[in-house]
C-alpha cells in the first residue's frame, strides 16, 4: 500500500512501508499530527490549528509555535529526501494529510460504522466485526487535551455500540 497509515488507537504511530514513526519528538507534534489525521475530509486553518494547541498564549506566539510544530512535523514524516514532506501539505491559511495519500484507523473504523448502518442484516454485521477489530485501543491514550479527550469518549461510545449491535446479532441468530 503506497498510502501512509495513521493508526491512533491504542497509541499514535504512523507507518510508509517498511518504516514506522512513534516518536513525534513533542506532545505537541503528536496532537498537529493526529488532529490532521482525523480531519482528512476538511483541512482545518492554521490559526485554528495554533489556537487549539496553545491557547493560553498571545496570537503572535501561537503563531510561531505553529510553525516551528509544522516544521518539525514535516521534517519528521519526510525521513528520506524522496518522500519530500511526506503526506503533510500547507500553504499560507490551512495545513493537512493529503487525504489522497494517507489512511486513518479512526476515519476507517467511523466509515465502517456508516456502512453498516445503512447495510442490511448480514453486511452491516461483517462491517461491524471488521470496525471491532480495528479498535485496538482507546483513541491517543498519551494525548490529553479537551478535543482528544472528546473525540476519545466519543469513539468509545461508538466501538461500545458496535459491540452491542454485533452481540445482539449473534443471540438472534443463534450465533
């Protein structure tokens, strides 16, 4: 698969073939990086960017914050001077995974919960088996800040759901 793998359950690590990334050098870089990975579909702002990840300080700072974590960012996911920056793209007002280039545990595991949602019986089944076993652990468990937490609660909600629609499942068919 020539896509790069973000997987934030059970832990933050990102893998490009052979190679696998699981130390992102500050907490910082590890949240820019997984807020990016779960908003694939919609590149956020920068200046939203800066303000959740420091929000306790000035705009100017938060600014220059940003833009050192975006460096160190790329710098890390670039690894060999082929990959150039990686998936990571930026310009002057947003920053993201090239959604084209990167998949995502947690988007995968939300899709396949949709899926089965709108399938029937058999196939909503088998979508949930394969979003339960994706989920190998809470979302960014090393991560703390309010919208990881959210999103955390959030997905466990959703896995707990799945567990109870599959087991619901098995008992009326006798499984």
């Amino acid at each position: 698969d020539p896509r790069w793998r973000c997987s934030l359950f059970g832990g933050l690590r990102v893998s490009h073939g052979d190679r696998v990334i699981r130390d992102f050098e500050t907490r910082k870089n590890a949240e820019l990086l997984a807020y990016l990975a779960l908003h694939l579909d919609r590149p956020p702002r920068r200046e939203a960017l800066a303000e959740l990840l420091w929000p306790d300080i000035e705009t100017e700072p938060q600014r220059a914050n940003f833009k050192t974590a975006l460096a160190s960012l790329r710098r890390i996911l670039a690894g060999a001077p082929a990959e150039a920056d990686g998936p990571l793209r930026a310009d002057r007002v947003t920053a993201e995974l090239d959604p084209a280039r990167t998949w995502v545990d947690a988007v995968e595991f939300l899709g396949l919960l949709r899926q089965a949602d709108d399938g029937d019986g058999q196939s909503d089944v088998v979508a949930l088996k394969q979003a339960i076993a994706m989920y190998e652990g809470d979302l960014l468990p090393d991560l703390f800040g309010a919208w990881v937490e959210e999103r955390r609660e959030h997905l466990q909600r959703r896995f707990l759901y799945a567990v109870e629609r599959v087991v619901a499942w098995n008992e009326q068919s006798g499984e």
